[in-house]
C-alpha cells in the first residue's frame, strides 16, 4: 500500500476499519521501505502532525468565535 499525502486520509481508512461491526482487536501494519519517496511522505505526514499539534496546542477553536460572527462570515462574499 502507498502512503497517502494526506495523512488525515490514512487515519480516517484506519478509524473505519475499526468501528465496522468490529468486535475483534485491529492491528494495522504500515511498512515502508528506507530511502523511498514512501520513507518521504511518512516523514511529511510525521511534520504536518507536528505542526499541527504545535499550532493547536491548548486551543478550543470552537469557543473563539460566536455563532453570530460565524453565520456573517459564511453570508459574506
């Protein structure tokens, strides 16, 4: 299997096999190759993770804005 760019991709196939009717235990095997683009995009997904965590860290996004600000950013443009 190729590594997806998206990480968030991977993680959902992952989160579905779990969650269908499963009631046994799921074990996910990801092998990759040294010194492949594969090796690459896992050490990319690796930093966007990072990063994302890093900008996120302690944030509740949601509570920051109103419901009324939300609904006039939408309606505008």
């Amino acid at each position: 299997m190729d590594p997806w760019w998206n990480p968030a991709g991977e993680d959902q196939a992952s989160d579905r096999a779990h969650r269908i009717g499963q009631k046994r235990p799921v074990t996910i095997y990801r092998l990759v190759a040294q010194h492949t683009i594969e090796e690459k995009i896992v050490v990319h997904h690796h930093q966007k993770r990072d990063l994302a965590d890093s900008l996120l860290d302690g944030t509740d996004m949601s509570g920051k804005i109103s419901t009324d600000d939300l609904i006039k950013l939408m309606s505008e443009g």
